[in-house]
C-alpha cells in the first residue's frame, strides 16, 4: 500500500443551468473550462470541468447540469461546503469583486486564517480561504482575470457523525494526520500533498437530512498517482470490508468509488488516478472550447449535441 493518499483531485456536484453556471465560474472566480464532455452514464446532459490552466488533480470542480432538478439541501452524507484556497492578503480584493458581482458574501475565521462564504447560482456553498499554498498553473488568462486567482481546492466540511470511523479511513488508512481542532471541526491533512491536501470533518451528533439537487455535492475524489497505487488502494478497501467498485474509465481519469455508512458516513468518496489527464483530446491552448466525447459516443455526436444546450463562453 502507498504510504498515503496525496489530497484532492476533484470534487462534484449537480447545477442548475450550465450557462449561469459557466458564467460565474469562468467570469466571476475565474477558473479556466477546461473540459466540456457528457455525463458517460447519461450522455444526453453534460459534464463540465473547472480547474486551473491545466485542470490539475487538486484543483477541479466537476457539474452535472440538471435544470429541471428542484434545489437540493446539504446534510448527512453529503459534502455540506467547498473551499478554494486563495493567496494570504487577497481576502479583501475578493470581497470586492464578489460584491461587485451582486454575490452576497458573509465573513467568518477558521483556524486562524479568515474565510469569506457564499452561494453560487445553484446554491452550492462556497468558501474562499487565504492561504500559504501556491499554484504555478493558476488559471491567469480569463474573459475576467482575478488579480490573485484561485490556486487549488482547500479543505471542504464534510459531516460526519462522532462514533463513525471516518477519521480512521484518513488516519490509518488513507495516511493523513490531524492537524488542528476549532470548534467541533477536525481538520485532517495529507502529508504529501502539493495541492488541496485536507478536509475538515465537522463531527456532530445530528445533522439535517440531505437532500440530492441543484447545489448539492454528489461526490468527493482523493488521488491515486496512477493505477497501480488506485488498485492498492481499493485491495486495502475490500480487506476492511469496505464494498468497493470496479475501476471505471473516465477517459481523463480511471476512477473507483465506495460509499459505507461507518467509513465514510455515507458520503460518496471515489479514488481518481492522475492520469491521462485532460490534455488526451485537445491542446492546452484551446481547452474547453470543444464538446469531446469517448470512441462509444462519437458515432452518436449529432444525436448528443442537439439534445445539449448551447453555451456561450463570458466575454471580456
Ligand atoms: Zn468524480
């Protein structure tokens, strides 16, 4: 087994409308689209991916559109908020744009460093943190570009209940450390990470009952620097009896997912390897710009891009 899970690579979750969606993440905190392909289990609607200049493990949100959905609520099981790490001093800045854009921002502290929160069109429940980490491949080249863009995903709150083994999973298996308690928060870090390297379990009695819909998480994705660490991972998965599946071609990733009610809290964790990245079907230059499908769906292209609604990148 690999000594330990090195962070993030991507998390989640389900939108309303693809353009509103696109325009707040491209113009208002931009990020760079850096791939628009089909939800390969439902190809008739779209996956988007947001990221840096590359779309680097560590730095992605991922949407599946679904306008007819009702708004979901964040509870048990579900990943409750997201963060993005930003540079140490460029809080303020952010607050002005946000403002700016008619975002309604609220302030807080969490371990010492401040935090600004807020909901994008879908209700989704953002936070933006001032950190110490940096990205070389910060997306810089926007319709609309931060002076101090988004550098990696920070830690996202996860609600897990006191007596689940959700720590465990982290600690002895995983290989991650507690680094820090506020409040009833447990932050837990990767020690080798580059790149989003923690999460913040909020340990509670109770939590409000989830509900799946625009806004919401659906899944959260570690990373595997290749397949050969993703097996040994899911090895050591099955070994503690934890119902693991299969591994699942992505085309951008190879991806197993597992979802147990002790380990994880019933949240839905998927393990993503590195590779092949998102630079297999198009160049770095015009990422994002084209609807990419896999060889299964390409015979069916007129088909998909009818059924899909247009979307219009922001312009400067
Ligand atoms: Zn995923």
């Amino acid at each position: 087994m690999p000594p330990s899970l090195p962070g993030l690579h991507h998390i989640t979750a389900l939108s309303g409308a693809a353009q509103d969606t696109l325009n707040f993440y491209a113009d208002v905190l931009g990020l760079r689209l850096v791939k628009r392909t089909v939800n390969f289990d439902d190809p008739m609607t779209h996956h988007l991916y947001y990221g840096d200049a590359v779309g680097r493990p560590g730095t992605l949100l991922t949407f599946f559109p679904w306008p007819q959905a009702q708004p979901g609520r964040p509870g048990a099981g579900m990943v409750q908020a997201l963060s993005f790490g930003i540079p140490a001093g460029t809080l303020d800045d952010w607050a002005d744009r946000l403002e700016a854009a008619d975002v309604a921002i609220q302030r807080a502290e969490r371990f010492g460093a401040p935090v600004l929160s807020f909901g994008d069109p879908s209700g989704l429940s953002l936070e933006l943190v001032a950190t110490d980490a940096s990205n070389d491949t910060a997306w810089t080249e926007g319709p609309n570009p931060p002076e101090a863009p988004l550098q990696s995903l920070h830690a996202p709150t996860l609600p897990v209940f006191p007596d689940d083994r959700t720590p465990d999973l982290f600690t002895d298996l995983f290989g991650w450390e507690p680094v820090g308690t506020d409040g009833d928060r447990l932050r837990l870090q990767a020690p080798d990470a580059p790149l989003a390297p923690a999460v913040d379990l909020l340990r509670r009695d109770r939590h409000p009952s989830g509900r799946m819909g625009q806004g919401t998480v659906h899944h959260i994705a570690f990373r595997a620097r290749n397949a050969d660490e993703q097996a040994q991972w899911q090895a050591a998965l099955r070994d503690r009896g934890v119902q693991v599946t299969e591994v699942k071609d992505r085309r951008y990733f190879q991806s197993i997912y597992f979802r147990d009610p002790d380990w994880t809290s019933g949240l839905l964790f998927e393990i993503a390897t590195d590779g092949p990245g998102f630079l297999i079907d198009e160049d770095e230059n015009t990422l994002g710009e084209t609807l990419q499908l896999p060889s299964s769906l390409s015979n069916r292209r007129d088909e998909i891009e009818a059924a899909l609604p247009t979307l219009v990148p922001p312009r400067p």
